[in-house]
C-alpha cells in the first residue's frame, strides 16, 4: 500500500513541493524543509522551521478556523484551558510522537513530516480534524481518558489524512470534483463512520487511515480497532469498487492496493504486509503518465 511508503510519500513531497516552489529537491534532507516552505504558500500562517508547534482554542489558528467555519463541529463547545491542562497536554502530544518512533520508525517520518500544527483544545468532540486548506495543522479534542497511544493514533490518523491530501494534489485520485462527489450517487460506505454512505473522497480517506491505526494497535497487542474495523474496511472497500470508474489511474492503484490487502474475510489481517508497506522500495519509484 504506497500511501503509507516512506518512499512513495518522499517523491510524492518532492514533486508537490516542485510543483508549488519551482524548484527542484535536491536531497532527501532538503524534503521537510521544501514542504513546509510549500505549505506556506496554501494557509495563513507559516509553519515554523522545524518541529510541531502546539496552540490551543485561544490561538491564531483556533481564531482563524472559527473566523472560516472551519471545523466547526468541534470549535463550537471548547472551553477554555488552564497551564496545567495544556502543559499536559503538551507532554502527551510530544509524547505520542516517540510513541510512534518506537512502534515503527518509518510512520514516525510520516508524521514528523506532515504535521507541523497542533491545536488542542477540550470541545467535549472527542477525536481529531485536519482538511486540505489547511496542510500540516492537526487540531485534536482529546477526551479525559486519552492516553499518550490515543493522541498517537490521532496524530498519525490525521497525518495521513494530511498525506492523501497531498498525493492527490500531486497525482489526482479522482476525475470528479469535490462539489460532485457530494452527489448520491457517488457515494460510498465509510468504514469509521459504521453504516454510513459518504462522498467519495471522504469515504476513501476514512478506508485508508484505518490501516495504520490497527497496524498501531496490532504492534502494541491491542485488538479493540482491529474487531471494530475489520468487517467495516471490507464492506467499505466492496463499495468503493462499485465507485472504482470514478478513480484516476493513480487512485485506482491506491484503492486495488487497499483492496487486495483487506481482502474478504475469514482470513485475519496481515499486519506484516503493513509494516513491508510502509518500509519497502517495492512500492516507491512511481511515474505518473505524462498527458500527450
């Protein structure tokens, strides 16, 4: 599954950071700074040179996003937030990203890479938000009971989220536009959101960012995401092939990839295939066709 190869995402960047600054990366340790220098040129506000920066429901990016409606489901209800709250807050966020490091070094570099904004806030919304307006901000309303594992699985759900964003700038996944995959009859099942039919892309996006989710859980011996998602991923997939014609080439590789992983059932998850995914060269070195 090459959107979650460290090899694919790092010439998906290169090429989407061509494409926006101009101008060539030279060299693998140029690729974050190239990003972020991107980035800075689709939102508001730059991102800082390196490193995550965390904001809460008073900051600029927490006004920014009520001023635009953005979000709105969970910027509604946040109240506000004492030091000790956020210096927590701030231990768990950090924290979750070596939670990840020692989970799998490569889905670390994916979200060190993506994710260069964090807004926590407590909205009484448990989960997360990221949207392609808004490339590298993560916003995050932790519930009383998240633990460093939970904000991680949140961090890395919203960096692929993040990730899809990018690779579908760079490449397209669809040869609808977003106004039309709102449509009825482009709709999907979602695998989170169980039993709903969602547009297209969304109900792509949420196949997707299950998979390095259980994979995290798997690695850690945890099966709660792994029996909730399983059947959902399945039936979601099974869906979105009957939607497959409205895929680019490049999103019909993502979803086949997607795809033959889940497979039908009863055979259980290969969770070693995930982690070969996300590590091996077999799934980077991707030529988009050139338009005659």
């Amino acid at each position: 599954m090459r959107f979650l190869n460290i090899g694919h995402i790092a010439e998906t960047v290169a090429r989407f950071a061509h494409a926006v600054n101009g101008k060539h990366v030279e060299d693998a340790a140029d690729l974050a700074e190239a990003y972020r220098e991107a980035i800075a040129k689709l939102r508001p506000f730059a991102p800082a040179e390196a490193g995550v920066a965390i904001t809460y429901e008073d900051g600029r990016w927490a006004r920014h996003c009520r001023a635009e409606g953005i979000f709105e489901h969970i910027f509604a209800g946040a109240t506000a937030t004492d030091g000790p709250t956020r210096e927590a807050w701030d231990m768990k966020v950090h924290g979750a990203f070596e939670h990840v490091r020692t989970l799998d070094p490569n889905l670390h570099r994916l979200a060190e890479l993506f994710v260069t904004d964090v807004v926590v806030l407590n909205s009484g919304v448990d989960g997360g938000g990221s949207a392609n307006t808004l490339p590298g901000v993560v916003v995050m309303s932790p519930a009383e009971t998240w633990e460093v594992p939970d904000f991680a699985e949140c961090l890395v759900h919203e960096a692929l989220h993040t990730g899809l964003f990018v690779m579908d700038m760079a490449y397209g996944m669809f040869n609808l536009t977003s106004r039309e995959m709102e449509g009825e009859r482009y709709r999907a099942l979602s695998a989170v959101k169980l039993g709903q039919m969602r547009p297209l892309d969304k109900a792509f996006h949420a196949a997707a960012v299950t998979v390095p989710l259980m994979y995290m859980q798997h690695l850690r011996g945890v099966s709660t995401l792994v029996d909730l998602y399983t059947s959902s991923l399945r039936q979601a997939c099974e869906s979105l092939g009957h939607q497959r014609q409205h895929f680019t080439d490049y999103g019909r590789l993502l979803l086949d990839e997607m795809t033959e992983w889940a497979g039908t059932g009863p055979e259980p998850l290969d969770f070693g295939h995930v982690a070969r995914s996300i590590s091996s060269v077999r799934y980077a070195g991707y030529k988009p066709a050139v338009a005659a």
